[in-house]
C-alpha cells in the first residue's frame, strides 16, 4: 500500500487573504493598504456603508522621512468624488528611518455599497525637499454588492 504524501497548505488560502491588499512604491517607501468592511458599522438599509483600512508605510530607502501631508480621492458607487487633504495621519506625522514601519488604521463610510480610494502622502527627505508618495488605489467592497472589474 502506497503511503499518501504529507498534506501541503494551500497557497489559495494565501492568495485569499492578500487579494484584498494593495501595495504601491515610491522611492523606497512602501505603502500596502488592506481594506475590511465593517458590517456591525454599517447600516445597509440607510444606505450607510462603513470600512476600516490598514495601512503600513515602509520605508525600504536610505534616509529618513517624515510623512507631512495627505490627499485622498474617495469615490462612492454613483461616482461621487470627495477629496480630502490634511496634515499627517491619524493626528501624527511620523518619522520613518530606513528599514523603519508606521502602521495606522482609519476608516471611510459611504452612501453606496462599494467605492474606491486613491491618493497620496507628501514626504519630506534629510535634505528639506518634499515629495510625493503614491497610495495605491484600493476598492471598497460590501457583501450587499456584486463584485465587477473595472
């Protein structure tokens, strides 16, 4: 009798789990946003639609950073456009030295059941210059809608 070979994990249960993270680099610094509908938030038959994102920012350069600004384009299902600029992040403007992380999660309600974010933290290097660094755009989906490519 043939022994079976050891069970292997399956890699779709990885890919699951990162299909809903969105990684974008600029100039060494990453940024991965991980999107997550909140149901016990959100109130569907008022049309209110509620997410939490994760956002970690990485930076895989060679001087320190400071994160100064931010611009978010949000965009809801009927194509409805917000933009919202403001110093740092969740009340902070951290500083992120090579090889260093700043994780924060915030969060973003809607009036439809999906929608997407898109924009940009303003960085400053050691020498005082400023420059942009790109969010990957990321959707945001309910279960109370049927998922489409774009």
């Amino acid at each position: 009798m043939k022994k079976s070979p050891p069970a292997v994990p399956r890699k779709k249960a990885v890919k699951d789990i990162e299909a809903h993270a969105y990684e974008a680099i600029t100039r060494g610094i990453r940024i991965r946003v991980e999107p997550k509908y909140l149901d016990d938030q959100s109130s569907p038959e008022d049309s209110h639609f509620v997410w939490s994102y994760d956002v970690e920012i990485s930076n895989g350069g060679t001087e320190t950073v400071q994160l100064k600004t931010r611009v978010w384009r949000i965009t809801d299902g009927m194509g409805r456009t917000e933009e919202v600029r403001g110093p740092g992040v969740v009340g902070q403007t951290p500083t992120i030295p090579p090889g260093g992380s700043f994780n924060y999660t915030s969060g973003c309600p809607l009036k439809t059941p999906q929608g997407i974010m898109v924009g940009s933290y303003q960085m400053e290097d050691e020498a005082g210059k400023l420059f942009d660094v790109a969010i990957p755009a990321f959707s945001l989906d309910s279960p109370y809608t049927q998922r489409s490519m774009n």
